[in-house]
C-alpha cells in the first residue's frame, strides 16, 4: 500500500535479552538463528518455513496441527509416546518401511478389516 512506509531492514543482534509477551506480525526472520532461546507457549501460526532446521531442540509436548511436513526428515530423534492421527502418510517410511505397509499387516494380524 503506498500511504504505509516500506518494511524496515535492519539487521538485530539481540543478546542476553528478556522479550517475555512479545508479539511480531508480519516480520521476516529469513536466515535467523535461535540459540539458547527459550520459547516455551510461544504460538507459531501461518508461518512459511520451509526449510526450517531444529537440532538438539526439545519438543517434549509440542502440539503440530494442520502443518505440512512433506519431504521432512527426521534423524536421531526420540519419539516415545508420539501420536499421529488424520494424517497423510503416502509415501512416509520408518526405518526405509512404508508405514502404510505397517498398518496393513497390522490390521491384517489384528483382524481389523476397516484400515
């Protein structure tokens, strides 16, 4: 819109800070680094990152929902008590294994016919 001043590009270096409440609308954090940062309840929603990395982060009771993880990878990670339900599996493997394969031997085993 021409009557609003162009974003601003300044490039932060924020140490050591509390931002405890903070809200950011419409800020581009491309190529940011979050290290020693804490973000518990924080609420991230309608963000574009693609090609996002998490390493050695903590997502003990993490709530994912309506979240595209297509092409995703998942290395070294303990997933003990995850739940995944409504979920588009195509093509997703455990260990190089279809779990769609899995789910049908499952029922199969089981005797549940409606998998």
């Amino acid at each position: 819109m021409a009557d609003q001043p162009e974003a601003g590009r300044d490039k932060l270096q924020i140490r050591n800070m509390y931002l405890c409440g903070s809200t950011f609308t419409s800020v581009s954090l491309k190529d940011a680094e979050f290290r020693e940062t804490h973000l518990m309840g924080a609420v991230i929603d309608d963000v574009n990152a693609t090609g996002l990395k998490f390493h050695n982060v903590n997502l003990t009771a993490a709530s994912f929902e309506d979240v595209n993880l297509s092409m995703t990878t998942i290395n070294s990670a303990n997933l003990e008590g995850v739940s995944i339900t409504n979920a588009n599996i195509t093509d997703m493997t455990i260990e190089g294994v279809k779990v769609s394969d899995m789910i049908v031997l499952w029922n199969k085993i089981h005797g549940d016919d409606d998998g």
